[in-house]
C-alpha cells in the first residue's frame, strides 16, 4: 500500500471514544515518561553517567570515545538540577517521550490514521531497548532521538516533495553525529537508499542539499578536528570493540528480536517490506535494511540500529490501515508491562542475584554498588599512616570508578580520582608530589613496575551477591613510586 492509499484509508478507533488524534498520541508519551521517572531514583548512577558527569567538568569539543554534547548536557543537567539522579535521568526520559513523539508523527506523515498512529505510539513506548536505554543520561539516548528526528526528516521529504525537509535532516543528522558517531550509519544507508530507489532521485537536485551537506559538515566538524589534533584516539577504541564482534554476532538477531519486543517483530519487518513496497519511501526501507545488516555484518553491539525501529513500527502500524487495531494495541501494552519488568530496575537490587535481568538488560548490574565501593577506598585511604596519606592518590582502572570517586569522594575525604582509562588519562596523571596510591581494579603486574610495594587491601563485594563487573574488584596499596609521573603515566593509558 503506498502512502496515499494509507492516508485514504479508514482511522479506526483503537482504545476507547474519550482517547483519540494527537491527545491519545501525547498520553502514551506522558506514560512513558511517568515511568521512567517512577523508577529514576532506583539502584543509582550507571558506570557511563558517572563518566559523563566528570566529562561535563572538563568540556571539550570532543573526547576519545564520544563526540562532545552528551558531556555538555550532563554538565548542564547537573546544574539545572542539583547534581542529583533523578534530576539526570529526567533528560533521557524526555527523550522516550520524544521518542513516542516522533514515531507517531512519522505515521501521520506516511498515512496512518488515528489508530495507526496509536499503535505506533505504543509499540515505541513498550519497545524494550528503548525504555532500557532511555533510562540513563548515556550517548544512546541522544543517539536515537537523533535517528528519530532524521528519520521523520526523510519522512517528510519524501511524502511531501518539499525539499526543504533536506536542512532538517542535515541538522538532526549532525546534532545526532554530536552525541555519537552511530549516526554516520544512517547517513550512508540513506544514500545507498536514494542511489537505489530511481523515483526519489529527482528530490537530489536540489539546492537544498547542498545546505544540508555544509550544516552537517558544520556540525559534525568539532569533533573531527579535536580527533585528528589527538592523534584520532577513537581508532584505539573502536579496535577495542572489535574484539567482542564474534560474540555480538552470536546474540544479534536474537537480540534484535528480544530488544524490540518479541510480539513487535512482525509490525516492523512489516513495516520495511510495506515501505520497499513504495516508490519513494523504498529509500527509507532499504536504508533500513542496510543499517540492521551492516551491524551485524560489522559485529556492532546488537543495540546500535535500535534507532532505524522507530520508522519501522510507524511504517508497519501505517500498513495495517484499514484492520482492526484493538488487539494489538493491547498485546503490545501487555508486551510494555512485561519489557518494564526486564529493562528497568522495577525489582530490588538484590532480586538480581536471583533473577540475573541483567544478562538482557547489563546495565541494571551496572547500577548498583557505587557509593559502598567509594566507601571501601575511602576506609583503605583512612588507613593509611598519615605521612602516607599526605601523599597518596586514588587511581582506578576504568572510568565508572573514577567517576565514583568524583561523585561521592569528597564526602569522605577523598582526592579526585585518577584513570588511565580513555578520557581520564588525558586529563593528567596524579600530581608530582603524590607517591603512594590507592588502586582499584588494575593489572597487578603494571603496580609492580612502578611502585616498590604493593600489597592487596580489600576485594570489594557489592553485599547483595549480584554478579556485574565490579563485583570482586581488588582494592591495593601502591608506595615507593620508581619514576617521575610524567615517565609512568603513559603507560597507564587505556583507550578501550
């Protein structure tokens, strides 16, 4: 069916007479981010919003594993709202919000009548990598509320004929290109799809574009430049994920069937056979297709398309017109229910260790711990003899640590922390004074190089028997530090 035919079709009524049109659209909106700030105060901190939070006090425009804006907004969130969870996780559960928004709009733009509409509205809300990932101020939120605006952008284009829509999508697509680099995925497969589709050709003559190319290059070209002038340390990074293809190969098209909800499937691959079906919008179908198989092809993490799934449920939902809706809005509520319980911390932190969610949703281990590991250091830095203690510093050896340390530290009379890990080297080694350590979590052999002695003094257990990666963490005392600094830091760094 081709949008013309679907914006014909009948709207049917789908949840009641008092709920329709955009009213309904905006409650499953307001729904969505009712529940995400329900359970926004819950568990704690994830390793990446720790990371963001000390990125923001050191803004920049770029870093070594992402572009510069979610820092900028983790540091302008903080401000906003006093430094606290819940006033973090506000901005991301207005992305799902956004996320709702946009979808249903991408509906209404290809056809679909008020049920549609509706049923895309839902399926986004209940999406289960959506609301997993929409609950932590993260590159991912950003990153699909960026794909979704692009998506919407396109959308438009190609339905309305108006090539204006190209500075939008160039915008979006360069804001998006802002928070992660994932983005960049979308923009290629969106050119194989106009290469491809021989009726959307003429919309690349003109003037337009051209705008659009010059404002994403704008956009985008921060980042690049702070890249290249640091030797392009993303390089590093992204050879690092490379490491892990094979086993994100082996859980990805489980995955993508399990993140989107099970009961959804057939509503987006719908969607992408519904939209290849159609003169114009085969442009969106394959680029579609493109980005879902590229990823797998590349052995990216399984969430990584998760943005393409927005036009996809609201092209499927756009196919359904004329069919009775009812049904499925309410499989897809029952289906959200079910993606609460698995993607959020719903559950206590310590029904974990018996019902392990986290294997689906990793970040959820992820969140707990924190201020009890600070604690451990804090009480190993306590111990210390006081002429140790004058000059001892705290070196961890990942970012969420670090983070950690920054964020519930102070309290307890704890220096700032140092890393090796990713942008936290870059932001200096400990001071020059300083040669004792407290370590958390680092190669034994690496101290042994550069301290005289190194002595384990805690294992950190996180009290509730969830297995996640902190659990286990060793906690040492390093003194007698055999060099300058400036000569052992660079063999601290670990861009990974």
């Amino acid at each position: 069916m081709t949008a013309r035919a679907a914006a014909s079709a009948p709207a049917p009524r789908v949840i009641g007479t008092m709920m329709s049109g955009k009213r309904a659209v905006w409650l499953v909106a307001a729904a969505a981010f009712g529940v995400e700030m329900a359970v926004s105060g819950r568990y704690g901190y994830v390793r990446d919003e720790l990371y963001f939070l000390a990125s923001g006090r050191h803004l920049a425009w770029g870093y070594v594993d992402q572009p510069a804006l979610t820092p900028l907004l983790a540091r302008l969130d903080a401000l906003l709202t006093g430094n606290t969870l819940v006033g973090l996780r506000a901005l991301p559960a207005l992305g799902l919000a956004a996320l709702v928004l946009l979808t249903a709009a991408m509906a209404r733009a290809l056809g679909a009548g008020r049920g549609g509409q509706l049923l895309a509205a839902i399926a986004t809300a209940g999406c289960a990598e959506y609301l997993g990932a929409m609950h932590e101020l993260t590159t991912t939120p950003v990153d699909f509320v960026g794909w979704a605006a692009a998506l919407l952008a396109v959308t438009k284009l190609l339905t309305s004929g108006d090539t204006r829509w190209w500075l939008a999508l160039g915008g979006y697509a360069g804001l998006g290109l802002d928070a992660k680099w994932n983005i960049g995925f979308l923009v290629a497969a969106l050119a194989a799809g106009f290469a491809l589709t021989p009726a959307a050709r003429p919309l690349l003559r003109s003037r337009y574009l051209a705008g659009a190319a010059v404002l994403f290059a704008v956009l985008a070209a921060p980042d690049f430049v702070w890249q290249a002038v640091h030797g392009w340390p993303n390089f590093a990074v992204f050879s690092h994920l490379q490491q892990q293809a094979w086993q994100n190969r082996a859980q990805y098209w489980p995955l993508q069937a399990a993140y989107t909800s099970i009961v959804t499937v057939p509503l987006w691959v719908g969607g992408i056979v519904w939209a290849l079906r159609d003169a114009r919008l085969r442009v969106v179908g394959i680029a579609a297709i493109t980005v879902i198989a590229a990823q797998f092809v590349l052995g990216g993490k399984p969430y990584y398309p998760g943005g393409i799934y927005t036009f996809c449920f609201a092209a499927g939902a756009t196919a359904l017109a004329g069919r009775p809706l009812r049904r499925r809005a309410v499989t897809y509520a029952a289906a959200a229910a079910v993606s609460t319980l698995i993607a959020l911390p719903v559950l206590p932190a310590a029904a974990l260790a018996r019902f392990p969610v986290q294997k689906i949703s990793y970040d959820l281990g992820e969140e707990i711990g924190w201020p009890s590991q600070v604690a451990l250091l804090a009480r190993t830095y306590d111990s210390l003899p006081a002429s140790q203690r004058s000059v001892a510093t705290v070196i961890t050896g990942n970012y969420g640590e670090a983070g950690a340390v920054d964020r519930y530290g102070a309290a307890l009379g704890l220096p700032r922390a140092y890393s090796g890990h990713n942008n936290y080297w870059l932001w200096g080694p400990p001071p020059a004074r300083d040669t004792a350590a407290v370590v958390i979590n680092m190669p034994p052999a690496l101290l042994r190089r550069w301290f005289s002695s190194v002595r384990v003094a805690a294992v950190y257990r996180n009290g509730l028997g969830v297995s996640d990666d902190e659990e286990g963490a060793v906690i040492y005392v390093a003194t007698g530090l055999r060099a300058p600094w400036s000569t052992a830091w660079p063999f601290f760094r670990d861009y990974s």
